[in-house]
C-alpha cells in the first residue's frame, strides 16, 4: 500500500528542496487522495498559517488539506498580531514551533522564508515568495501528469512575466525531464540563478530549456500553454507600464491554434480575463485551469503527509 515518505529535506522552500524521486512520490499520493484510494490521518498535528500577501486557493487549499488530513490549522493574520508589529523573525518561528507541528509561509522575500526555516524546529513550507512558489508547481505538474501521463514528451510553454511561478515551473520541470518553454518581453526573463540551476540538472540535454522573447515561436507544438498575471502583489505602480509592454502575449485562440492540436492551457489564477489571456481561452474545451485550482488541495496534502510523517 502507497504511504507517505519522509522527505530528506525537513523544509519545502524551493522546488530544488525535493529530488525527482520525491516530486513523482508526491504526485503518485496526491492522485490516490484526490482519488479517494488513500487516507492518511494526523490528528491532533497544528499547521500555521502565516500569509503577509493576500491569497485564496494557498490559504483555503491547506487549510482544507490539513483537514483532511485529521487536523487543524491556525491562520497567523501579521496585522491581529506580534508579527505585523515587528517582532524579529527568529522570536516568532521559535515560538511556533512549540505550538505548531508545520508552517505554511506566504511571503515577499525568499531571505524571510529561510530565516524562518533557520530559527524553526518544525517543517516551513514556501506557500508563495517573490522568488518561488513551489506548491503550484506542484499543482501545474500533477495536472499534466493526468493529461499526458508521463512528462517524456511534453512541452510546456509559459507566457508572460519571468515571475515567481515561471522560475518554479523551470526547476520542477528540470527535474522531471520535461520541455519548458519561457516567453517574455526582453527584460523580463526568468531569475538568472534559477535558469542557471536548471541547466545543471538539464546538461545532458540542454534543449529542454528555452528563454525566448517571442510568443509565436515559444507556442509550436507545445502541449502545454501556462500564463499568470502580468503584475505580481507589490506591483500595482507598474501595471500601466507591463500592459504596454506586455501587449502580444496574451493567449488568445489566434496563439492557441499554433499550439498542440490538444494543446492545454492552465493559469494559477486569479486571472485578469482579457489581458493576459482571454475570456474564451479560460473557458474552452482546452482549458484545464479549475481543474488545475483543485490539484492545490490534493499536492498540499500530500506534501504535508511527507513533512509531517
């Protein structure tokens, strides 16, 4: 019988925290659970919850995981408490670790994460930084899993800005062997360490990294069409001047046909329908968005069953 193992790195802050064995471990539990083949219980265990950005599918998807999972979680407002008022982050992860059994951690700054991490005696879990988000990528990857079943043969194509969700894609792809493609307008691409990381694990084909400014060459034969807001939380003075920048590289049915024929696209949502991709797009027989949304649930329990076993 399939059971969780227990992950060789204590925390989830990157996608690279994980080998390929524990990624593919993770997505074989997640499609059990999501199945309704397995059940895993951890009464009695705490998940923290501490979100300095605003969410809705991170927070109710491990909210609802944990759960599942027999339970609770405590969700840590920085504004109803210590933390908004200042309180050095080595007082606060030390503190939770004595209450808590796992914190889930949604931030701006990779270097908070780790300090977090570093002061804290139970698993920290990266629910979203500027740098990373590893849970979607877990998410995005489970998803094409049940459309492709492998990742041998796939081509991911991804569209927009070189953010937080572009640089997780590029490492989680490189440890599963797929094609991932990255399209943006020059001086937007993907964080120089997080593509030089994936060439390491890809050197034995260096092919299956592509950084390109063109979204029409970036889409042929992809399987796989990504995209996500043009401008991240903390970018609301710049979402003038990306428009304009990013005109070209919404996907829309004219860049969909020169996709796969059975092409699928998926956004980590909240989409700006209309702009980054169209209204159509979002709701057509290609989309696998909702279902991508529903895989947050599935991965994150998952991952916390590894963390917590």
């Amino acid at each position: 019988m399939l059971k969780p193992k227990k992950l060789v790195n204590n925390n989830f802050l990157s996608s690279l925290d994980m080998s390929t064995k524990e990624v593919n471990h993770i997505l074989e539990l997640a499609k059990n659970l999501k199945h309704k083949v397995l059940n895993i219980e951890y009464k009695n265990k705490v998940l923290g919850l501490i979100f300095d950005k605003s969410s809705t599918r991170t927070r109710v998807s491990f909210q609802v995981a944990m759960s599942r999972l027999g339970g609770t979680s405590i969700d840590l407002n920085p504004t109803t408490s210590q933390i908004g008022r200042g309180e050095p982050i080595k007082d606060t992860a030390r503190v939770l670790s004595k209450y808590c059994d796992v914190l889930a951690i949604r931030t701006f700054n990779q270097t908070d994460l780790e300090e977090y991490a570093r002061w804290s005696s139970k698993p920290v879990i990266n629910a979203l930084t500027d740098l990373e988000h590893p849970c979607q990528a877990l998410a995005d990857f489970m998803t094409i899993k049940e459309e492709f079943n492998n990742f041998e043969d796939v081509v991911l194509t991804f569209i927009g800005d070189g953010n937080n969700v572009a640089n997780s894609l590029i490492l989680c792809g490189a440890l599963l062997g797929a094609e991932v493609r990255i399209a943006c307008p020059l001086g937007y691409e993907p964080n120089p360490l997080v593509i030089e990381k994936a060439k390491m694990i890809n050197k034995k084909n260096k092919n299956l990294l592509k950084i390109t400014n063109d979204p029409i060459s970036a889409v042929s034969g992809a399987n796989v069409l990504y995209t996500d807001v043009w401008s991240s939380m903390g970018e609301e003075s710049k979402i003038e001047e990306k428009d304009a920048l990013f005109k070209g590289f919404t996907i829309d049915y004219d860049l969909l046909r020169k996709a796969d024929e059975d092409a699928i696209v998926l956004h980590c949502l909240p989409a700006y329908r209309n702009k980054e991709i169209t209204d159509k797009v979002i709701d057509s027989r290609n989309s696998r968005i909702f279902a991508q949304a529903e895989n947050r649930l599935h991965v994150q329990q998952a991952l916390l069953s590894c963390l917590l076993c």
